[in-house]
C-alpha cells in the first residue's frame, strides 16, 4: 500500500461486522449531505470521528489491561504454589511490558497495514506517519476513532495473548527465555494472525479495493473478538510448550493444591469485569452493537459458571469455587468470537455448552492423557476458544437471533445474504489453519529455545522454587 491512504485505512482487530451499524447515520447524513462519502480524504475523515466512540475505546482499552495485570497475573498466581507465586506475576507483568514495546516497534505495522493476505508490511513501524490527527476506521460508514486510541486498544489484546500461555508451563520455565519465546512468538505468530483475521481496508474503502484484506477476513471467517487469534491462538502454543518442557517435578505423586483460591477469585473477577472491554470495546463504536456484546458477554459467563457448578454437583457432590471461577473464564472464551453476532439466549446456550466441554477436558482428557497443562490453558482457552469459534457460525444466523455479517463490497454496506452451513465450514477451516499455524511454530520456538538457551530451570531450583531461585524474593515473608 501507498500514498495518504495508508493513514486511515485500518479496521479494527478485535472486532466483527455488525448488522446494527447499519443503523449508525453517517456524519455526512448528518451535515444534510445526500449520502455516506466514498472513500473520504484524511481531512474528512478526521471530521468523522466521534467523542463517544473514542471516549468508550480508551476505556476499553484500560479495561483490557486490567484483565492482565492484574487480573490473569493474580488468577494465575493464586492456582500455583506459594514457592512460585511471584514468578508467574513476574512473568505476567513482564510479558505485558515487553509484548507493549513490541507492539509499537513493528508489531502494529506487521498487524495492520496492507501487504499481502498473510501480514502486513513494515510502513508503520516504529509507529511512522501516525498522530494525532491519523485516524482508524471503525465498522460504519464514515466513522473513524483516532488511531492512537485503536493502536492502544490492539495493543492490550497482544499484550494479553502471550501472557495466557505462561499458565500452561507455570511453576518450571526459566524467566529469560520465556521472554525471548514471548517475542518470537508474537513477531512469527501473533501479528500475522491478527493480519489474517482482522486487517481488511475498511467500510469506505473495501468496494474499491476487494482484495485488501487478510487471509481468514477474505474467507469470510467471523471472529468479534479473538476466538481464534487470541484463545485458540495462545492454547495451542500452551500445550506444545508443557508438553516440550515436560511435567512438574511430583507431578500426580505429590499434593499441588492452589495455593490462595481468594487471590484466584479476584483475578477471575477482574477478568470478567474487563473482559466487558475486551468484547464490547472491539465493536469500537458506542452503539447498540457494543451493548449487544457487553449483554451477550455478561449471560453467556453467568451461563458457564452455574454450569460448571451444576456439573460439579452432581459429578463431584460439592461445587468448588475452582469450578465456578474455571467455568466463569470457560464462557468468557466461547463468548469472545461471538460476542457481537450472537443473541443473548443463544449466548447462553453457548456458555452452557462451552462449560461441560470444557470439564471434560480438563478432568477426564487431562488426566487421560497425562499431559500437565498446569492452569488448564489447552482445556479452558484452546478448546472453549475452539467451541466459540464454530459456534458462532451458528449463533451469528439471522433465523436465530444473529446479527449476521454486513457486506463491505458495497458502497453504503448492506446486510449479507447469510447461509450457516457454509459459515461454520469457513469457522472450521479458520479454527485448522490456527491450530496448525500457532501449534507449528510454537514447536519450532519451543525446541529452539530449549537447544539454545534451555528453557527449564534445574530440578533443584524447581524443587525450591522459581521465586527465591530466579527473582531472589518471597511472596510471603512471616
């Protein structure tokens, strides 16, 4: 891509077509103009951009770094023991601060600007030619949000995607290595699937230029919120990497209980709180669509939760507050790709489903297989990501509820002819080519590292603890 277009020609990750943004009248509307502008300049663009919708993607934005630190540090903390406690914050916060750094650096240039279907190009990185006055489109015609503000609502979710990984290895995984792995991975893997899934020319540009776009967003594949990019994405990886490292010196010969299921609660709390931005902020406008997902986000968790309880009662004859909180993030995950398609009783119906799968993998298949996912990252994020991916194919029908999917070829937009057979075929071949994709190169990292670097601490060290051994502190001093 060149020329001045190139400043406002992004569309949001994170996010879906909504049949409700039909309804958002266009600024030019607005002016008493005979209709939406085709392809507006930058001056104009940056006329059309609206207060609310940036006001609500800042937050947004706020809310999403809150799911990671602290809310997936403090999660993630409270399941392991009190001897690595402080190493999975560590490795959390530091996750956050780097993948931040490499977002800006070239990430958000190899995520979103044009280049071919699988990334993008390098014409934004270090974040050149972007100001105050750049602007990124949204999912209306001839609406726009600053760039800054979509730039740092990306940036939270790549911030995020890597630091959900570090569960399924946690508690025997060296610190600067995992590091390294977290910017590999994000350069070799996340960035591309971002591009994939997200990055098309926008509302008032796509009918000129069709083929700008990524790979899975030219198949068709609908993803609101990072099913795929995000969970199917960072689960996969997961289980490559516990499976590469190996399990946990006592693993099923010795008690590894949670340490502070209190601290595990909170986390989860504030995961579900900011996921409101996670969802409902990747409509990137404050309309009904953004009210849909936030609605949609909140029953189908309620959903899983009280499934997940339901299941434990009668499998177990006690709820745990482990199982509410692991079917709480089970609906959280399904939900994600489907947040701003689906209605909110077929959102329920999904949490329901997504959270019985998601026992079962976590208590029957884990233990079958005899893999140590340490925090269940494959079981909850991969799998319920997985559940949510196909599902929305179905939940995004019309007939049932769904909002459908808007074609952007024409100019306005115009609600697309929906047909689900072939939408949950185009949902499978995106979930295959992530699963392949992050799994694929995860290995590769993974062995890499190991053969280089190494990647796991010695069996003294993990015995005493990675807090004292890699980071010199406690968690708790009595």
């Amino acid at each position: 891509m060149g020329g001045p277009m190139t400043l406002y020609r992004k569309i949001a990750g994170g996010a879906g077509a909504l049949a409700v943004t039909l309804l958002t009248a266009a600024p030019a509307l607005a002016q008493g103009a005979a209709g939406p502008v085709r392809a507006p300049g930058a001056e104009a663009a940056v006329a059309m951009i609206n207060k609310g919708d940036t006001a609500w993607l800042l937050i947004s934005a706020a809310l999403v770094l809150m799911m990671s630190i602290p809310g997936l540090a403090l999660f993630y903390g409270g399941l392991v023991r009190t001897k690595n406690m402080l190493s999975v914050l560590m490795q959390v916060f530091m996750i956050v601060s780097v993948a931040s750094l490499v977002w800006v650096c070239w990430g958000y240039s190899m995520a979103f600007t044009g280049g071919n279907a699988f990334v993008g190009g390098l014409s934004k990185a270090f974040l050149a030619g972007v100001g105050p006055t750049s602007v990124a489109a949204t999912f209306s015609n001839n609406v726009y949000v600053p760039e800054y503000a979509f730039i740092a609502f990306q940036m939270t979710f790549a911030c995020i995607t890597p630091a959900l990984i570090v569960g399924a290895f946690a508690e025997r995984v060296k610190f600067t290595p995992l590091l390294v792995f977290v910017v590999l991975w994000l350069t070799i893997v996340y960035f591309p699937m971002a591009h994939m899934v997200w990055y098309w020319a926008g509302p008032d540009f796509l009918a000129d230029a069709p083929t700008d776009a990524g790979l899975l967003y030219g198949w068709g594949a609908l993803d609101f919120a990072g099913g795929t990019v995000v969970h199917i994405n960072a689960g996969i990886a997961g289980l490559v990497g516990c499976l590469i490292i190996g399990k946990r010196h006592g693993y099923k010969s010795e008690p590894m209980p949670p340490h502070s299921l209190t601290m595990t609660m909170i986390g989860a709390s504030l995961l579900w709180v900011g996921w409101f931005g996670f969802n409902a902020g990747s409509n990137l406008e404050a309309n009904g669509g953004a009210a849909l997902a936030f609605v949609n986000t909140f029953v189908a968790t309620a959903a899983a939760a009280v499934a997940w309880a339901v299941i434990e009662q009668i499998v177990h004859k006690k709820p745990s507050l482990l199982g509410g909180v692991s079917g709480a993030v089970a609906g959280l995950v399904a939900i994600t790709p489907a947040a701003g398609f689906a209605a909110p009783m077929t959102s329920i119906i999904l949490g329901f489903v997504a959270s019985a799968v998601c026992f079962f993998f976590v208590t029957t298949v884990k233990n079958k297989l005899g893999y140590d996912d340490t925090l269940d990252v494959f079981g909850v994020h991969c799998v319920g990501g997985i559940i949510g991916a196909i599902a929305t194919g179905i939940v995004a029908d019309p007939s049932l509820g769904g909002q459908g999917f808007i074609d952007y070829t024409s100019f306005p937009s115009v609600a697309g002819k929906y047909d689900m057979a072939a939408q949950v075929i185009t949902q499978i071949k995106a979930v295959v080519l992530t699963l392949v994709l992050s799994g694929g190169v995860s290995a590769v990292l993974f062995y890499g590292i190991k053969a280089t670097m190494g990647l796991r601490p010695s069996l003294e060290v993990e015995v005493e603890g990675l807090d004292i051994n890699e980071h010199g502190e406690r968690a708790y001093n009595y």
